[in-house]
C-alpha cells in the first residue's frame, strides 16, 4: 500500500510556502549545538532556568562552552546574523529537543519554524502585519489575531499571538477552552544585546522574530488532540492524511 506525507511535513511545508511568498528565505543549522548559539548570544543571563539541566538535554556540560541539544531553532537565527548579509530575511525550520515528560500535550522532541527579519526601520508594526498575514493564510481569509506581553530574553517588546478560533468562529467551544481564542506563537522585537552580540549595529539595523510549534499549529488545523499521535506510525491516524495536499 501506498503511504502518506505525515502532518508534521505537511504543516511545516504549508509554512514555508506560506513565508516564501514574503521573500523569506530558509536556513538550517546543527542540531547538537554549543551554549554560545542556543543561550549565550540570545541574551540568557547565566541564572536562566532554560539552562537547568531539568529543561535541556546536555551533552557536556562541564566545559565553559557546553554542547546540547538545541531547545529552539533560534540557534540558527544567531548563525544567520553571524554569516548573512544585511538585510536578512531567514525562516528557520527544524526538530528540537527538552527534557520534558510525554503527554497528551508535550514532548520531549518537536519541531519549529521560527523567523528573524533585520534592516533598517524595521517596525512592530510590520511585525503585527507579517503574522496577520500569516495567520489569514494559514487558517482562513477571516482570521483576526491579538497580542498579549510577554517575557523572552531575545526580544523587546514580546508577544503571544492568539488567532480567533477556526472552529467556533470566535464564539467559544471545548478546542478554544470557551475564550475564541488560540495561542500560536510567541513573537517580538530582536533585543539591541542580541544584535550586538552577532555583529550588528544596533542603532542602524532593528528586526523582529517570532517562533511556531509545527506540532501546535498542525494540532490546530486538524485538530488533533494528542501529540503522541505524530510519533507513533499508527496507520489508522496516518491513512487520515492521504488526501491531503
């Protein structure tokens, strides 16, 4: 019998093919990579919980420049601003890895697409329309999206961005908890340390990046309630797919 594409390739795909409209660019970096890349030139103060060895799998980390597994694919984003040319413009898709318990709704690997654009007057306002425009491709021409502050050592200001439910159609149901709302990605201004650390001029180039879980947003289009499903090879879940292009 013939196969299928899994829904995690075919989620990611859709988001590449999605940006690649925007004039973004993909970049790919190592999986097993050093503290520099993953924490230290993303602005994570030493003290930082993410560097508990509860939360990321370390490979050594008795060296003054560990090698892990990388938490986020914002790794790659710090080789892009350490070997690209101005302006940059990357999408960075990739498998990553934390210490976490197996549920219904974490894993201990999953996958990412996270973007970084950097030039000259780079705005929150062109933030807020990138992933507006996202949004209403991903999940439907009447998609709204709202941000929330947040917190991320790399950016400031952040977000979370929520879009309006695909379900309920922002009335409230058991997918969106009842608020008509759904979490999809975290997002933000690239902090000045984080320019300076790679390289560039904070006071002539400013940028934005945000980040997406492909098991989350997958999760959201299919509805699909349990992430162990993506791993398991079960051919009943997997046959559910065929159709899909």
């Amino acid at each position: 019998e013939l196969g299928s594409r899994h829904p995690i390739s075919i989620t990611r795909e859709e988001i590449i093919s999605i940006f690649h409209k925007f004039g973004y660019t993909v970049a790919e970096g190592p999986e097993i990579e050093d503290d520099w890349h993953v924490f230290g030139a993303l602005n994570f103060p030493p003290e930082h919980p993410a560097r508990d060895m509860q939360d990321t799998f370390f490979i050594n980390a008795n060296e003054g420049n560990p090698v892990l597994l990388r938490t986020h694919t914002s790794s790659v984003q710090v080789r892009a601003m350490e070997k690209m040319d101005l302006p940059i413009r990357v999408l960075c898709p990739g498998r990553v890895f934390r210490n976490e318990a197996i549920s219904a709704r974490a894993h201990c690997i999953f996958h990412q697409v996270e973007g970084l654009y950097i030039d000259k007057g780079v705005s929150f306002a062109d933030l807020k329309q990138a992933v507006l425009l996202f949004a209403r491709e991903m999940f439907g021409e009447e998609t709204e999206i709202r941000l929330r502050p947040s917190y991320f050592p790399f950016t400031e200001p952040s977000a979370e961005v929520d879009v309006s439910c695909n379900i309920c159609k922002g009335k409230g149901c058991n997918i969106c908890k009842g608020t008509g709302w759904l979490e999809i990605m975290g997002c933000g201004m690239v902090d000045p340390n984080v320019l300076e650390a790679s390289g560039i001029d904070s006071k002539i180039y400013s940028g934005f990046a945000f980040g997406m879980g492909i098991e989350r947003i997958a999760m959201l289009k299919w509805q699909v309630k349990d992430l162990r499903h993506y791993f398991e090879n079960d051919v009943r879940f997997l046959r559910q797919f065929e159709t899909v292009i």
